[in-house]
C-alpha cells in the first residue's frame, strides 16, 4: 500500500501546508475566512478568498494611504471613481 505524498505517519492529522498562506491570507485573515464559511474551506475555496482578497482586487494595503490623499483641489488632475 502506498502513502499520500502529502502524509506521513503521525502526520496525517495536520496539513502538510498552509493553504492560506499559500494564497496570500494573513493568519487573522484565516480565520475570518473559516469563520465566514462555518468550517475549514477546501482549496478551491481558500483560492477563491486569496484571489478576491488579495492587494490587485481589494486593495488591503493601499486603501489606508489612499484614503489620505486629497480628493479635491487645484492639483488633483482626477478624483476617486471619475
């Protein structure tokens, strides 16, 4: 009989890797996420959050500092959503 390359031993309760991480969630971010789907998300799922989540589509990091800047004025050439 042939072992999952994923598993081995007393291993096989814990996951050899961090999906979360993988797909760029904070730890905090993990938890929301399990506690949004009411149990632990399958891969595709924890893709699916990574991807909407993520700097390109939600702007997590940048929305603070964006946030800042002024919306109005002689020097704004555009402002938010024109």
């Amino acid at each position: 009989m042939s072992s999952s390359p994923l598993v081995t031993g007393a291993e096989t309760a814990k996951p050899k890797y961090d999906i979360p991480g993988e797909v760029g969630l904070t730890p905090l971010e993990a938890i929301r996420v399990r506690e949004l789907v009411g149990r632990e998300p399958n891969a595709l799922e924890w893709a699916m959050f990574g991807a909407m989540w993520s700097e390109h589509c939600a702007y997590k990091h940048s929305k603070k500092l964006l946030r800042t800047l002024p919306t109005r004025g002689p020097r704004v050439a555009v402002g938010p959503g024109e």
